[in-house]
C-alpha cells in the first residue's frame, strides 16, 4: 500500500523528518512518501495557521488522488482540515491528534497531552470533546516551545518536553501522555526512556491505524455526511477546486 | 459603527441579498457593508466547501482591519473560519450560526434546525456540540434543497423550507425554529407568517449581537487562545499572510 | 423601546444603581426604567433568598405588562424566576447571567466567573450546567464579599474584587472574566483598567440584548413550554395571581 | 419520626390523598402529618406555578420547624423550591421526582415518565440533566391531562395515564415507568396491575427515601451550598423571613 | 424482611464486621445475614480482583434465592457484578456505591469520595459517570491504604482516613463526604466526629435504601434488559450456572 | 507477533470461525492462536453470561502469558472483562466492541450497531457512553437472533442481520455500521455486498489494532490504574489466582 503524509506546514526539514519517523514504523508492505503543500504557513500554531493550513492538506489530497494513494495521514496535531480531506477520497485519511487519542485510550484509563505552546490547548480541547475523549484526557499541558524550536533547538526543545511530561507522570495520575505535536515523532523513544511511561506519539500511530484501516478493506464512507463534495465553480486562486470530478 | 457581512462564498447576488437583509435590520448608526471573497465557491454545502471558504473569510477579515471596520459577521450557517477570524482582529467576530442558537435559547426552552441539505446537518450538529447547545436543539431538519436554489428557485425552495418548518412545529414540541442559511435571510418573515412561530435567522440575528457587542465595548479577547497569530512566513499563494503584524 | 430592568433585591440603591448602569449603556431610542419589587429579601446570596425573590420579579413583569414594556431584564445573577417570568409575557426577558455567559463566549473561548459569596458558586454551577456553557468556564471563584458590601464598602469590596480577576487572569487560562453579581455593574470599567482583560458584566450585557431581540421583532416564545400558564385560582396573599387573563 | 408531607399547592382534597399514600406506605415508627401553603395556586402546571409555590413551600418548612419535624417531602414533581427548602433546616427534604428518578435507576436500567401536561415535561428534562439521570430516562411523556382532573375526573383520567403508560412499555424499551405527578400517588397500585410493569410513584418513594435518611442519621449538610441562609431584612408581604434566627 | 448482605470478597472478618454494622442500622423488621463467597479474593482492589469476585457474588445471589431473601446488598465499593446479580433476582439488589452516592446528593450538592488505595480511584470515577454522579462529586481521594489494613491495623487506618476526609472538608467545597470502602463501614461514626460534615457510608447507606424498595413493593424490573438470563448450557466449573430455571 | 483471540464463550465452533476470521486478516507476521475458557457459558447475551465469563478471560490471559503471547483480543461484543485482562498483563488487550468504535469514527461521523438480541442493546449502549462514543452511535439496533443461531441457523441469521442493516441504512442518518456480535466475524462481506456501506466488524477490527500496538512497541500501561494487581489469597476454586506473581 501507499500511505502518503501530509505535513500540513510548508517546512520541509520537517515533512522529511515525520516521513522518515512514519517509514521507520510503516509495515514492509507499506510505502510512504511524505508531501507538504506548496503554500502555507511554516508552523501551524493557532486557529488562523490551521485555517489556511487546511487548503493546502486538500491540495495534497487531490495530489494523493492522482498518485493513487491508499491512505493519508494529516500530520498535525489540529488535525487541520480532516473532515474535508475526508471528503475528497475514498481511501482513509487519519489525523495524528485522533490516532494518539485512540491509542492512548487503548493502554491505559486517563492520560495527559504535551504540547508545544500553551495557545493550542484550545485546539486539543476542542478535539477530546468533538471526538469523545474529553474524559479519558486528564489535563493538557504545554512545554511553551513554538513549534519550529523542535527543528532549530532541538536538545534544549527535548529537554523542556521531557520535564513537562514527568511532572504529568508525577502530577496526573495518568497511564500515558500523548505527545502534542507532529514535530515530536523523533523523539518518543527518547522522551519515552526518560519519562518511564508509555508514550504516544500521533505520526507512528496514524501510520498503524492507516495501515489497520487498509488492511481491513475500509475507506471514508461516500455515503451520508462525508460522500464526495457536489461540483461546482470555486473563483479565483481556488479556481483548481471547481467542478471537482471525483468518484 | 461599520458592521462588515462577509458571505463566506462568491456567490454576489447572495451577498447583496444578505447585505440587504443585514442593513433592513440594521440600528441607525450602522453603515453595514456586505463583502465576499474573490476566491473561494459559490456555495458552501460541505465540509470541504467550508475549508476552503475559511481563507476567504481570513482576507476579508484581513481587508476589514484595513477599512477599519467595527464588527465582522461570517454569513455561512457553518462558521467556517470563525475561531481564526476572531484571531486576526480585536473587534468581535460573529458566525451566523451561534448567533441563531443564542439567541433561540433567550425565547425558547428547545428548538429546531431547518437547514439546506441533509448532508451539512452534521456540521450543524458539530456546532451545536461545541458551543454548548446541544440539548437545546431537539432536531436538525433538512429541506434537501441546494443553497443556490434559494436564489434560482425561491419559490419552490421557500415551499419546501415552510413545509419543513411546519413538520418542526407540529411534530418536534419546540419553540422556535433556526433557519439553517445564511441565503434564507431575506425569507424570514414570509415562514414567519406561514409557520406562527418565531423564526430565529442568523444573518439579523447575528447583526444585533455585533452591535450589542461593539455597545459594550467589547471585542475579541487577545489574552490567551484568541490572541494575535504569531507572524511568521507563509509561502506560495498564501505568501500574503507572512509576518503579519497586527495589533 | 420601553426596557425594564428588575432588581430582583428590595434595597433601592442598588436598583438606582443597576438602572445608572442600564441608562448609560442604553441606546437612544432604549427608555430604561428600574425597578424592585416591593416585597422581598434586601440581597440575594442564596437559593432561599432566590425562591422568595422570584415572586417579586414576577410581580414586576405583571406590572411592567400594565406599563406596556417592550422588554425585561432580570438584574440578579441567579437569574431568580426567569422561565416564570417568560411565562407571563410575550415580550423577551434576559437573565444577567445568562446574558453575560452569552456574551463571553463570544470574545473568549474559556471564561471565568468572579462573584461575591462562596456559597453562591453554586448557583452559577447550575446555570452553567443548564444554559450549555460548564465547558466554556475554567472556574468560579468567590471574592468573599456579601452583596451589600458593594453597597456600603464600595473600596474595599472593589479592592477584592479586583484582586479576585487577577488571580484568575493568572491562574485560568482563560480570555475573558465575568463579573457575578448585578451589585457590580458601576464597578466594570474599574475592573477592566485594574485587570486588562474584557470584563463581561450582565446587566449592561442583558440591556444589549434586550435590545437586540426586540430589534429582531423576536419576544418569548409563545408556543410551547413557555406559553401563558393556565389561569387558575391562587389563595390567601398570592390570590393577585388568580385567573390570569394573558395573551 | 415526624414526617411532614408537604403538597406545594393548595387544593386540599389533593393534600389529603398524597397524606393518605404517604400514610399507607409509612413504617410503623413514622408519623406522617401533611400540609399544603395557605397561600399559592391550586395546582402546578408551569414555571410560574412553581416559582409561586416555592414560597409556600418555604413557609412550611419554617411551620416544620416549629413543630419539630424529622423530616420533609415536596410533593410536586417539579421539586420546587428544593434547595431552598433544604437550606432552612437541618432535616432531611426529599423532592417526588428526584426520588422516583433515584429509585428507578435502581430496579431498571432504563425508565421512562408520564406527566400530565406536555408543557410540564420541560421541567422533567431539567430536573433530569441537573440531577444526573437523563441518560437513563429514554423519554417524557404526557397523557395531557390538566393535574385537578386527577381530583375530578378520576377515571377517565387514569384511563388516559393507563393508556400512555402502556405505550411507554410497548415502544420505549424500558424497564419501568416513573408517574409524574403528586396526584397518581393513589393511582400506583392500578397503573401496575394494569401495566405489568414495575411503577415508580414519587410520593411514597420519598417517604421511604425520607426514613432511610433519618435511620442513617443524615440530614441536610449545613457545611457549604446548604448552610443556613444569612439572616436580613425581608420587606413587604415576605417581612415574616427577616432575620431568620435558625440553627 | 430478610436482607442479605453480600461480602464480595472472602475475608470472614470483614463480612461479620459489615453484617453487624448492616444490623445495627437496619430496621425492627429486617432480618440481616452476612454472607461471602467461597471462592474469591481476600480483599478487591483492582478490576481483576472485581472480575473474580462477581461470580461468588452470583453464587450467594443463587443461594438467597434458595432463601427465599427479600432484598440484597452488594457491600464493595466498586459495586462488583451489579448487573449480573439483579439479572438473577426479582428483589431488589444495592451496591453500596450507588447507595452512597444517591444518599449524598439528597444531603448536599457536592460531595468527595475518600477511598482506600489510588488506584481504585478509576472504579468510582467509571461508576460516578455510568451513574450519573460525575458532576455531583468534586474529587475522588485515597488514604493509600490497603482495605485490610482497615482490619489489622484499625487504629492507623483510621487515622489516615480522618486526616483526607479533613483535606477533603478544607479543600474541596463540598458538603458531604462518602466514604469508598465497605471495610469503613464500622468507622462512620468516629469520622463524622472528627470530621463535623456528614460522612455517607455506603453498607448502612444501602440497608435503608433496600428496606425502602421492599417497603415499596418494587423488585428488580423482570422486563427488558434485566430480565432472568436466557437458561444456557454453562462448562466447566461453572456448571452449576446451566439451565438456570428462575421465575 | 502471536496474537492470542480469546473467545470469552465456550463455543468451540465459534472459538474456530472467529479464529479463522482473524487469522485471515492478520499480517504476514501475525501468528494467530484462538482460545476459549474451558468453563463458561456457551453464549453471552446477558450482564450474568458477562461476568462468569470475565473469569474464563482472565485464565486465558494466565494462560497466554505463559505462551508469551503478543496481544490479545477479547471477542465478545460486550468486551467482559477487559479491564481486568489489562491488569494481569504487559501485552495490549483489546476488546472487539471497542476496536469497531474506534475504527467506525475514524470513516464516518456517525454509525449505528446492529447486534444479536435487543436486551444487550444496553451493555453496547453503556460501552459507548464509557468509552466517549455515545453522540458518534445514532442507534443500537437488534436483529433479534439468540448468539448461536449465528452457528446453527446461518442462513436464516444472515438474512435478518441483513434486513437490520439496511433499516439502519435507510433511516438513521449514518455512514457505517457496526455489528455487535463476534459470532459475526465470517458474514461482514457478505453483508457489506448486501448492504452497499462500510461494515465495521469487531474481531477484524481489533487483529489490526493489536497490529498496531504492537507495531508501536505500546502495551497496557503499568503505570497507575492497570498496573498488575496486588499480588493475595484467592480462595476455593479461585485459589490459582492466589499471590500472583507478574512483572
């Protein structure tokens, strides 16, 4: 199978690292080819980042559609633009927020989130609530590093990630932390040895869920809600999405 | 105070219709000015539709900080780009849709939805969740009628919504109905007199509540989640969004 | 429009005080009057002094009716007898607490409340729960001030109040504060200098929109659960309320 | 013990029956004595109904008091004015519908209600999601009779109850049916037979509730929420609760 | 009546101690007997020792059949086979978790559970949220004892138990206390007065409850989800489960 | 990887279809063993047949982590005893209700359950109300076939679970369904070409979540709540549980 992953940012130091972090994990049989959009922000660190952010995932689905791809991985932790991606293709399309969500929930009873600014915990509370797992999640904590330190600093950036997440072993009475941003997937094993707690990072484990979904011959459903957008004119420099053919 | 309608699609004819609608309803310090993207689709009915809306709506947003404008309405019964919006300026920023449900729950101990097409009831639903309305709403109807058929075919649409409206009454032990369009903002009255039951319409609804707004005082908080976006590069088409530097 | 604001409290000074507030707030063509119901606790600071206070309030709607009101606030932030009161007339009636919640959540993404007793958090509590907005609020703390002493020791309550919002400023996590007593509305503008954040107060809040939804042409719901109640005989001191002849 | 059964309406004939049931039902040990306000409406049908008696029901609390009650029910399926009720005394107040909710969850997993009037149902939903059962009540149901038609029309009238009661059975996918109203305390015995279904009656489950609660020795907590209310002036026709002296 | 009060776990002493305080609270009439299983764990305090004990809590439900018991308790905290028992029986049967919780919110409307070891924490935390409790308890605390410790080092249990149940009453803003443990059951009063707050222990909590559906004349509902199991070949040890013939 | 499927009923045939099942979909790698308990009962369609059988779950968990088993499933629609098997174990345990939630959420916003008999409609709904799934499930719908007619009456079986589905289809609103029964593990294609929208079938479903975990090196958290239980005396036919010893 082909898995493709969508960076939803434009830094591409970062689409190679989450693409090599998801071919170390990816089964043999899978291929993974990692893409970000050609336009959009470098880092998606608020609702307006994630808004934009959201055009280009949908450019990189239709991309996807061209390549064949069998299932796509949206590879922040917004999950920015799922439903729409979802919309756009019959293979699965799994967003890494969601993947560590229902991983976490899988080995342990409650668990924590660290994430990078402290400004995007509204968008993970957002998330636990709208996917049902507002209760299972004990706090969401940030280790107040903007989301590019994790390429620029990335000892000092591992370090203020690490402590954040020992003080949610020690505080939360919690059985795992996800980790709360895709620019975290090289770290897990490090952070996991230092921290002595089961860690889930969302880019390996939207790779396993893709992998699962394919493997159980199940895509997005085309029927209800998600069913392929109806055609129609789109103005201006979105010009390319008009009279989408798509089956 | 000037009061910007931005019509999240490009449809114009349905932006001066609900520019019309806004200014009727408007008080007499009011200069309303009704707007919609150059890019984006002509009607939105999807998931993907909103996503790509929400770009349009950054720069019309971004267009009325220039104009200085007072207070933003998003006329798209989604919301798309609300939270986003609201991070790009200090003036209050209102989505049709809360609007509606707000204000439904001041007259009204349940009511119903009475929207376009079934499949955008799930945004509807989503909504409802997230602001905190759902055990409010007791159903989400759907005429099955496409949004550009509210302005090819009023007549046979109008038809169609007022039956529904009607079912809702008879049927769902409700006290108000919530129009689920920003195009059915021009038809309110006439399923007002057809139905005898309050009809809450986000376009007007959400009119007042901006100015209600802007009489307080009050604008988007920029303490916390709502904050201005971090400036930072953008690429490509969305290289206009790079290093903004708002305050 | 003809607004009447209900302390829902017998001390006159403070509904002097409350109407102050609603006047200032008021637009043009808004004329305020306040009032309090003859009979009744001095001050509200618990679920007993509420239950006596709703008769009062409703009282006052039966009065405002004669008087030909167009709109009514309830100045207690309790919301003493609201759905009563919305039985009585057709013409909307706002909460000061409700109005305020609603409010918040339209500039914030998360809140916290700051009222006067410990022991009426958990009234707010309720009508969070109620309302739909117990996700929208980090906390509601307590400045430990009885309600009078906003009348009698303005300074000093000021002064803890104040205090109060920066702890929650700093501590929540939140974007905006809402201020839990109707005794606090002259205080506002003070808060909001001391604390730099918006300040969210009901009763200036309510005025809006009482405003707005009379700007609707939209009043209770008379379909329903909240239709007139039944006429019937009431005996001994509430026999005024005998054979109701609403409509 | 010295249980006081207090019907917050005033029809006296009504106050009779529910003190015969809750007689009939009472230990050997319990003394049961029932009262209903001298002041108030003859029945309860609607928020204003309730806010009205809440009064009344707060005056009998404080005749309880002096008559050395052990313990109290309200005997109204709305429960009005139960907080406040529990702040005047350290004796236990149990409401009808909180303790036909409580014991239905305890012999079914599922339950449904049937009121009287459909308007009165939006009262059960709220003392649903307030008390923390609406998940385990699959629906509200009314046989639309106005409440003294239990006092009047007697047959017909549980015809009706009857009728809805089965329907519930048939088609709700319960295991037991809670009666919503004060007035079908005499109704229990042939409801059941005529159902087949175990029937849940507010009234004598809270005389149970009730002695269970003195035998443990518990009462309500005077620490926090429910503590006294501070003693203050009242005005007017409420000047009787000015500085209420209790302890 | 004849109440039979169900140790799940094996440990002799702890179900005399409990039987004895059920005896001391129950009423002239009521007949209690203490049993426990044969086979099962000495104490429970993880779901597994919980999964174990569920089936010698059916063997001693099979055997009060036997004994023509009228109602049952199921005297652990974490309500073990709750379900399954009431599958077996027209009596009523109480787990002394939901006894407690039930009674604590008649009393308050706020309350802190003080359990034994942190781990079962989860177990109140799953069975407040089923129930419907989530919202009526502040916090789930643990003294970080093992329940037999409450048998072999009373004294030093004790103590520990009072000094949370104090933090709880200082921190929580609660009115009430539940006590998490069955093994507390002969500690009630020596907390409460060290404590000054009503402390709501479950094992007595649940005697009452019982007498009060058995007073009522209602049993475990037989139609729907707990009616008697469909009579099925059982293997192995559990042969005696075969062909269940119960009416 | 082994891959122990726990078939948590004594039906050895079901034992056998369900293992085939799974083994058919496993991964090259995947080495699937299926057990079941050698005492329980035959099917599970009650809270009573959950229970017994939770102790048969928990032996084969002894059982599998002497063959040094991988991953488990528990292949029971109900997932009994799933905590408790987490508990005794350092390998991730996954429950086939649960795995066919997550995976339907993740290709539909909304899906319904058609599963075997409608009293264990309540065990599917507690399971989504605990697990977070509750508002992604519109309906939990019956076929009304005991367990092993799924065995014996294939044909027949079929044609009924078929007939549910496509009600389900047609009415509620979704874009999959779920089948509740594990005896349904060798029917879901024949469904799906029957039915025309994705069939989310549990024991499929979890082989490839427990792909999944094992591929990310996760297993049940020891940490917190599922640390392996304190290690004590079991009595009677329980002894061999007795002072476990696991690391």
């Amino acid at each position: 199978m082909h898995l493709r992953v969508i960076n939803p940012n434009t830094t591409a130091s970062m689409t190679r690292k989450i693409g090599e972090a998801a071919s170390r994990i990816a089964a043999p049989g899978t291929q993974v080819s990692a893409t970000n959009p050609a336009s959009g922000p470098v880092s998606i660190e608020s609702h307006f980042d994630e808004a934009v952010s959201a055009v280009g995932v949908a450019d990189e689905i239709r991309a996807g559609e061209r390549d064949q791809v069998d299932a796509y991985i949206i590879a922040c932790f917004g999950d920015p633009g799922l439903l729409a991606a979802r919309e756009l293709t019959r293979a699965p399309v799994i967003g890494i927020a969601e993947a560590a969500f229902h991983m976490a929930t899988l080995i342990s009873t409650r668990f924590s989130i660290v994430t990078t600014l402290g400004r995007t915990g509204i968008i993970a509370e957002h998330l636990l609530q709208s996917y049902g797992f507002a209760h299972h999640c004990r706090r969401v904590r940030a280790a107040e590093i903007p989301v590019l330190d994790l390429e620029d600093n990335g000892a000092s950036a591992l370090d203020r990630v690490i402590a954040e997440c020992r003080r949610a072993r020690d505080e939360d009475g919690i059985g795992a932390i996800v980790l709360g941003c895709g620019g975290m997937a090289d770290l897990t094993g490090e952070i996991r040895d230092a921290v002595g707690l089961p860690i889930v990072e969302g880019v390996t484990a939207a790779v396993k869920l893709a992998e699962a979904l394919v493997g159980l011959g199940l895509g997005t459903s085309k029927h209800g809600d998600l069913a392929f957008p109806r055609p129609k004119p789109f103005s201006g420099e979105f010009e390319r999405f008009s009279h989408l053919n798509i089956d």
